[in-house]
C-alpha cells in the first residue's frame, strides 16, 4: 500500500493544523512513500512545520523510499504504530479488523490515519468500530477512501457514510475533502483537493474531470472524537432519519 507525495502535501495543509497533539498515531497499515526528501522539506518550511532534522536525513539516506513511520516521526508525534492482518508489511500490531480490536487499543491514540485501507475490509461496521474505539476522547482521525475506484476493493465511500457515522458514535467538527489524482499516480504523485461542504443530497461528478489528468477521487474526512464510545452504533443515513426530518419525501 502507498500513500501519494502529493497526498501527504494535502495532509499538511489541511488536516495537521487541525491536530493539537503529535502524540500518538496509529496508521491503520503501514503505507509505503515515495517522495524526495528536498522536495518534502520544502513544503514542511513553507508552511511553516517543525520537523526532525535527524528524521529527514535518515529519509534522504534511504533514497527517498520510506514509510508512513518515518513520515510521522518525521512530523515529531511522539509514538507511532500501524496496524494489518500479518506481519509482511513489518507493522507493530499485528490484527485482523474484520474482528474487535482487544480493548486494551482502546482510546489509546491522538491520531488514527487511514488512507486506503478500509474498503479492502469486508466488515466495515467492525472496521469502523475499532478505529471509532482506538482514538483517544479529545483526538482526530483522518480518512482518505475511494470514491471511485472500480473494483479495487468491496467499496466505494460516500461523505454520507462518514457523516452518518461519526455523528452517530460522538464524533465532531467532521471536515470532508474531494481529493483527486492520476489514474497513472505512480508517475504523478501531485492531487487536487477542494473542500466539501456536508450535504446529504446526492451530487454530480463533472465528466470533464475524466478527461482530466486527475481523473481519479478520493473522499477525504477528518473528525474529532468528543465523547467515550461503549460500544458502535449504527447509524441511520441523515437523509432518512425520520428525526432530522432532512429528507423533503418524508415531510410532504
């Protein structure tokens, strides 16, 4: 798995400045990166993030290829672990999320990041639920999912189902991004990323972004955990939830 250069651009102009504490990260699966150690630094001094000088020497030492541990030592968060169902990508905890995490991860990190992962996970409500349970009251986690990746992996994500659910499991200040990319990404790492305003309304996809060079989507979302989580709830898609009274059918 790989997160994009331009992805982790995108991460820190809109996601990191929303995050109070470098503590303790989880990625759920250790994601590879290729990015230049010069060209990452330039864009950590331009937008004015600290980093460890020590940390970015290592990166350049190793020919650029490094991995989502690296990048986040890199960004100074104290303790980094990642997550995956065997131990071939070297992760730290060794766990199929298709099954309850043991509760001893729970509330134990300040960040849990996720970029391409869940939609390769046939339980997405106990997926779901272990990321929901493993980030500390007070902290954030940040998705990146497909939006339309066709046949890549079970699912597509909509901004609904991210919506819905955190709102249904105490979660808040939920942000979502459109981020899109070069079907070619592994010779154009660069992405596009526009703010989305929440809505539970279906919307439209231009068709001049296919001809486009960033002619593939992801949904980006980043929340606030706000109150302890005993155990997951299902939500109700807001635009059917009788008690929002959101969809216009329902008040007729």
């Amino acid at each position: 798995m790989a997160m994009l250069a331009g992805y982790g651009t995108f991460f820190l102009e809109a996601m990191l400045p929303e995050i109070p504490t470098r503590g303790r990260v989880l990625s759920v699966a250790r994601m590879a990166v290729t990015w230049d150690a010069d060209d990452l630094r330039g864009h950590l001094e331009r937008l004015g993030v600290s980093y460890d000088k020590a940390v970015l020497r290592k990166i350049r030492d190793a020919g650029h290829m490094f991995s989502t541990e690296e990048f986040f030592r890199l960004l100074g968060f104290r303790d980094y672990q990642d997550i995956d169902l065997d131990e071939s990508e070297r992760t730290s905890l060794v766990h199929d999320l298709n099954s309850p995490v043991p509760t001893n991860l729970h509330e134990q990190f300040d960040l849990v990041f996720e970029n391409g992962t869940i939609e390769h996970i046939f339980d997405i409500k106990t997926a779901m639920g272990n990321i929901a349970h493993m980030v500390k009251t007070g902290g954030h986690v940040c998705h990146g999912s497909p939006l339309d990746a066709f046949n890549h992996g079970f699912y597509n994500f909509s901004i609904n189902f991210f919506h819905d659910f955190y709102r249904a499991n105490g979660f808040v200040d939920l942000r979502f991004f459109l981020v899109r990319y070069a079907s070619d990404w592994h010779s154009n790492q660069r992405v596009v990323a526009e703010r989305l305003d929440y809505t539970h309304e279906e919307f439209y996809i231009s068709p001049e972004i296919y001809q486009s060079d960033f002619d593939k989507m992801y949904v980006a979302c980043l929340a606030r955990k706000a109150e302890h989580l005993v155990e997951t709830r299902v939500p109700q898609q807001a635009g059917y939830d009788p008690e929002l009274g959101l969809d216009s059918r329902l008040n007729r």
